[in-house]
C-alpha cells in the first residue's frame, strides 16, 4: 500500500484505554492554536488547532483523535475477521458510541440512510444518517424521537467499496478509518446538516489527507 491518507479503524477499540500518540507536545496556547503533527512507527499526520491523539495501548498500530465529542480513529493494520470481501459493518463500527446508539443489533447493515463524498483518489467519504421516519423498517435501529435527521458515523472507502480498504483474499490485515460522536443517547447526536457537524467532517478528513502510513 502507498503513502497516502488513508482511514483505518477497529472501532471495538474505540472505549479501549490509550497511551499518548509519540510526537503531539501540546502546551503553550500559541502552540494550541497551531498545527501539530502526531507521528508513530505507523504513521504520521497532520492535526489541526484543538485536536488531541491517543495511541491504543493493545493495537500499536491504531489512535484515536479527538476534538470535543468527536472522534477519528484510524488503524493502519486492522484486522479482518470475517471471511466477507471487505468486511462487515460491525467490525469497523461497533465499540463507537455514536454507532452503537442507532444500531440496536450486531451484526447488522447501517441504518438510515447514506451520503458519499469523493475526498480524495480513490477514497469516498461516507457519512451515515438516521431519522424517525428512515427506520421505521429498520427493527435494528434506533432514532432520535422528534423528527430529527442525525448524524452518528462515517467511513472511508476505497474503490471497492468495503469497509476495510485495500481488503485482498487471504491478506488478513487492511486500512480502516472512522468518525464518530462521543455519546450513547440517540437524541443527542449532531444534526445534519448543522455548521458544527460540517466543520468537524471537514477537518477530519482534512487529517486523513494528510496520514502518511509508514508500515504496511
């Protein structure tokens, strides 16, 4: 696999306990408000002002980075266990707060409904979203109780559209990358479509352009 921005992502781990990531020094507040670089034996990237980095302690090769409630976790080695080209979605998503809110069951398909978004080549960000009225005929999932649509997880994709990237027949390791919200209440996800929601998906993703992976 090339250096690239890449998503990587075991979300089980997401609760996991965390060491902190080697190179992010935060301490002035001119420092806070500047861009900082996380780098690992696994990878490197770019963080914006208000971001911080966690490196799981049981998986080298995965961190979590947060800002507020919201959460990137990449994992540069993630490892698949179901026999499924690509993987399940239960495998990168369960373990996330905000995934395990909506999804009542595992393992299951996304609920609600979906929107893709080219990020880069050839890697599309999708971003998964829930409403009352969407998952009506979804038994598996949990929506906001007013009419609200929600947002409460997103992934990265490659051209084949799994939800391991790079998955190939027999090679048990891939690249996974998720977003996700810190809260378990379905009634307090982050509205579609709101400034906070955009801003946060775009600086995301802007950190996943920047991931040079390191060690395959």
């Amino acid at each position: 696999m090339k250096s690239f921005a890449i998503l990587c992502g075991l979300s089980l781990l997401l609760l996991a306990a965390y060491s902190h990531g080697a190179a992010q020094q935060p301490s002035s507040p001119q420092q806070k408000s500047q861009n900082t670089v996380y780098e690992t034996p696994y990878m490197k990237l770019v963080l914006p002002p208000g971001w911080t980095a966690k490196r799981s302690r049981r998986v080298p090769a995965a961190v979590n980075i947060a800002k507020g409630n919201y959460i990137l976790y990449i994992n540069t080695q993630a490892s698949q266990a179901s026999g499924v080209e690509g993987g399940r979605f239960s495998e990168i998503a369960m373990g996330a707060p905000s995934a395990d809110a909506v999804v009542t069951v595992q393992p299951s398909p996304p609920c609600g409904t979906a929107e893709s978004t080219r990020v880069f080549d050839p890697h599309t960000r999708v971003d998964l979203y829930v409403s009352k009225a969407g998952a009506q005929s979804q038994e598996w999932c949990n929506a906001p109780s007013s009419g609200a649509t929600v947002w409460y997880f997103s992934y990265l994709t490659d051209a084949a559209g799994g939800f391991f990237n790079f998955y190939a027949p027999g090679q048990n390791r891939a690249l996974v990358v998720t977003m996700a919200y810190s809260s378990k209440d379905v009634n307090n996800l982050p509205m579609k479509g709101s400034a906070e929601l955009e801003s946060m998906l775009s600086e995301m993703t802007s950190m996943v352009k920047s991931l040079k992976v390191k060690r395959k």
